[in-house]
C-alpha cells in the first residue's frame, strides 16, 4: 500500500509540474529578454545559442521536485490518516502512471531535439519583468518588452 502511495506521489509530481506551470518573462543581465518556466523555480529557459534551444536548471528543478513530491506525499499520507482503508483503483492508479510516463517520454524528446544547454544552477541575475500561470497546452503568451517598461 505505501510502495502503492509513493509511486502515485511520484506519477503526481510529474503530472502537477508540467501540466500547470508559471512563465517568467525576464531580462537576464547583459542578454535579451527570455521567457522561463517552472514553480517555484523557474527551471527551464530560452536558450541563448539558437532561437530553437532551451536551458536548463538542475538546481532548481530538484527544488522544484522536491516541493512537489512532498506536498503528494503528504496529501497521500494525510488521506490514509483520516481514511485508513482509503484503496486507490487499479484503473485510476495505471491512468496516473501512464499519463505520467508519457509526460516523462514527451519532454525527454523535447530535451533530445532542442539542442539544451544544463547548468546546475542559473549562472546569471536577471531582472523579472512579467509572470503568470500556463498549461501546458496553451502557447506561453510573450509580451512586449517595451509594454513592460512602461508601466
């Protein structure tokens, strides 16, 4: 039953951070403006190489696993504690995993044909202009920097 629960915690986090996710809109120092991606950390971004590449941020994106396998851990532990016999469905917990499974597979392949650049941790300040929520469906809206100075 816990192997069970960690597994769906796990299949959850995956699901949770890259379905719904937050957009920053930044100017890094000395670069143009970049969109990122990722909560609480932005962990992902344009690359600077080619208009194709994205960067990424292995420290962030730990911290931003962690934040999310724990609040699934916690509301997996928290339902077993006020329903002890709580069983999740066959059905419901191979949907999770495979949804899960392929989320993995597609931004694997995303990873795989957008020449990335990994840095372990965001090697430059910058400056945030604009965020807001997207899933992961929707075109991340890119406004205009000048709007953005002008406010």
């Amino acid at each position: 039953m816990k192997q069970l629960n960690i597994k769906v915690a796990l299949a959850m986090s995956l699901i949770s951070m890259f379905l719904l996710t937050k957009w920053w809109f930044a100017l890094p120092v000395d670069g143009p403006d970049k969109l990122y991606w990722g909560f609480p950390f932005a962990f992902m971004g344009e690359g600077f190489h080619t208009s194709m590449s994205y960067q990424f941020f292995i420290l962030e994106f730990i911290a931003n696993f962690a934040a999310y396998f724990s609040f699934w851990v916690i509301l997996s532990l928290s339902i077993n504690k006020w329903i002890p016999n709580f069983k999740i469905p066959s059905i419901v917990s191979k949907t999770i995993l495979t949804l899960a499974l392929l989320l993995f597979i597609g931004f694997g392949a995303l990873i795989s044909i957008s020449n990335p650049i990994f840095h372990f941790k965001r090697p430059y300040d910058w400056e945030i202009l604009q965020t807001g929520n997207v899933f992961i469906w929707e075109n991340t809206p890119r406004p205009e920097r000048f709007d953005s100075f002008n406010k």
